[in-house]
C-alpha cells in the first residue's frame, strides 16, 4: 500500500512540516493581537503584562513543551 504523496510528500512529511511552519505562524499572530488590544486599550506596561500573561499562557506551556522535548532528547 503506498502513502499518499500531496505536493511531493507523504501525509506524515506533510503533517511534520504544517506543525512546524503554521503553529508557530499561529503563536506569533495571537502574540499580534494580545499586543493590538493591549495597545487599543491603552493598558499601560502593568496591564500589557497581565494581558500577555492570562492570554497568553496556552502558548508558553505550548513552547515550554517543545523546549522540554528538544532538551530531553525526546521526539
């Protein structure tokens, strides 16, 4: 049975490099709009702390895995 090839790659190629390129892509858009409403909002440095804080906390425990993973060897 042969993997099915879309733009010259297998399925898992592809799933590797959409993890790789759009997460990240993704991270750094939600960090662009956590900064446009802190700044529309007019929150200060306090507020735009707590903004990227609370919002942004799914992320960060989304790149300290990856950091973990790549420090530990594990894949």
């Amino acid at each position: 049975m042969e993997d099915t090839v879309l733009f010259g790659l297998t399925f898992p190629q592809l799933e590797d490099l959409a993890f790789k390129i759009l997460v990240p892509a993704f991270i750094l858009y939600m960090i662009f709009i956590i900064a446009n409403l802190a700044w529309k909002s007019k929150a200060g440095k306090y507020g735009t702390l707590w903004l990227f804080l609370a919002l942004g906390i799914g992320f960060i425990g989304f790149i300290a895995k990856g950091l973990i993973q790549y420090l530990l060897g594990i894949e």
